[in-house]
C-alpha cells in the first residue's frame, strides 16, 4: 500500500491517518517482520495486490530506495 499526500481527516494525527487505511494482509506483513520472519514468509501470490500490500507492512521501516537517482556503482 502507497502513502500519498493529502489532506488528513480534521483533528487526526499523520499516524492515525495511515493507521486507519492500512489492510489486513499490510498488518500481517508489519507482524511477520517484528517476529522475526524473512520476506520469504509472504504467503500471498506474487504479483498479486495482497502480496504488495504484505510488502508494504514488511518494509514500512526500512529507508526507500532512491530508484531516480542510484547511488555509485548501482548501475
């Protein structure tokens, strides 16, 4: 699941917002990284929007790559 930028809800924290939009298989994914799971463990098809979504969770705190502009010796 992408974050995007837009107006929140009134009164609710950045937090809250991406909290509340995220799906069960983004939880499962956010589950299986604190547990200790490789990314090997996503049960979902590949390809499928369930498996980027379980994706997402594993790697919400992981820095994003920079695919616009590699670093040296990234190709």
């Amino acid at each position: 699941m992408a974050s995007f930028a837009f107006a929140r809800p009134e009164g609710q924290q950045t937090q809250e917002f991406f909290m509340s939009s995220r799906s069960s298989q983004w939880e499962e994914g956010r589950a299986a990284k604190l547990s200790g799971a490789t990314a090997s463990a996503d049960p979902y098809e590949v390809g499928s929007q369930q498996s980027a979504d379980w994706l997402e969770g594993f790697t919400v705190d992981e820095p994003e790559q920079n695919i616009d502009r590699p670093e040296p010796g990234e190709g």
